[in-house]
C-alpha cells in the first residue's frame, strides 16, 4: 500500500529520502518496462519505420490537448506565483516547440489531415487521456504535481538512457532532444521538489490519492507504449 505509513517506514533508514524516489520503487515493474521500452532502443537506432513513428507521433499528439488543459488546472491551483511562472513557462514549450515536432512530423510523413483531426485512438490512449482529464478536475494540486512527475521524468529517463546512432531522421532526433537538455532536466528536478514538498504536508487520506495517481500513471504510460509499440 502507498500510505503514509509505507512511505515513513521507507524513508527511516535513509539520509535523503525522497517521495519521488518511493513512488518511483512502489511502481515497478511498470517504471523500468517503460523507461526501457523497445520503442525507445527503436526509435535511438533508426529501426523505427517511418510509418510506424508517425502513427507512434499521432497517438501521442492525443495527449497535447489533455494534457495542455492539465497544466492549465495545475496554474490555477498552484500555491504561490513562482510556481504558476514554471508551470506557464513549460506550457510554453508544449504549445510551441513541442507541438511544432509533432506538426511537422504529419507533414514530412504524409499524416493524412483527416488522421489527425479524427485520429483512431487505441485503448490505451483513450485510458490515458481519461486519467488527465480527471485529474485536471478532480485531482488537488498534489495529485497533478505527481501525474506530471511521471509523463515528464519517464521521458527524461528514457531520453537519457538512449545511444543514438548517426544518420537519425531529423525529427527523430528533434524528439529525442525534446526531453534530454538542460532546461528539460531542471524542470523535471523541480517537479520532483515541489511534489516532495506538497505532499510531505498532506493528511493521510490526501497522501494516498497523490500516491495512488503516480502508479496509475506509470501503468498507463507502460500500457500506452506497450500498445503503440508491441515490439
């Protein structure tokens, strides 16, 4: 169980004890199957088709708009300016340079505009789209600090991990880099220290439903890249 009673029992024996790192070990297997994932090692090589990155690129583009309006709730429950200035400043990046990668990968591929705009979701992108737009509703601050610790330190995570070969597709490599530099990494940092920071505080009731989203994301994250990409 992720309580605070586990969390205390966990964190006792350890100098610096992070909640991050906690919610992190409570949710493998599905971490680390994600963070390794074949998609990745595919996509790092160049053994990603191009038609098979494209419709990898048009699932995950189901996640902008869910997830846009997700940092948008988080700006709105935010606890002080500071925090509304990161969290508007990674919007930023989503709407422009992320979104840019995406729009030019459905072009450079031949993304049909009716694949776009009436995109056949899988399953397990409709169940991960479900889970952000709830939380964007009905999750507190903390709760949506913690799905966004997720989706962004997985990436980060992966993107670290890779070894790219020369000769990568451009926009493959934009991908990549998206989520391996500099102001990406000190975002994530600063995602895991706000979370510790907010929910060292919550009740104990309060405590488990920040716990119990961080594991559900992590195993719609496995399941969406497990769908997207079988192997």
């Amino acid at each position: 169980m992720t309580t605070r009673r586990t969390w205390s029992d966990w964190a006792a024996g350890r100098k610096e004890a992070s909640i991050s790192d906690w919610l992190r070990e409570t949710s493998e297997p599905d971490w680390s199957a994600t963070v390794n994932h074949p998609l990745f090692d595919a996509l790092a090589e160049g053994r990603l088709f191009d038609e098979v990155f494209a419709a990898y690129m048009v699932q995950d583009y189901g996640f902008v708009d869910p997830f846009t309006a997700l940092i948008g709730h988080a700006i709105g429950r935010a606890p002080s300016m500071e925090d509304r200035v990161v969290l508007g400043r990674f919007m930023g990046m989503l709407t422009s340079d992320e979104n840019s990668v995406f729009l030019r990968t459905f072009e450079t591929f031949e993304v049909s505009e009716r694949a776009r705009s009436t995109p056949n979701y899988l399953e397990a992108t409709q169940d991960f789209r479900r889970l952000l737009q709830d939380t964007g509703m009905q999750g507190s601050y903390a709760e949506i600090l913690a799905v966004l610790v997720v989706t962004e330190w997985i990436y980060l995570e992966w993107a670290t991990r890779i070894t790219r070969v020369d000769g990568l597709h451009p926009l493959q490599g934009e991908w990549i880099d998206l989520h391996d530099n500099p102001d990406f990494r000190a975002f994530v940092s600063w995602l895991r220290r706000r979370l510790h920071e907010t929910a060292i505080d919550l009740d104990d009731e309060a405590f488990t439903r920040m716990a119990r989203r961080f594991r559900e994301t992590v195993a719609k994250e496995r399941a969406f890249h497990d769908a997207v990409y079988p192997g």
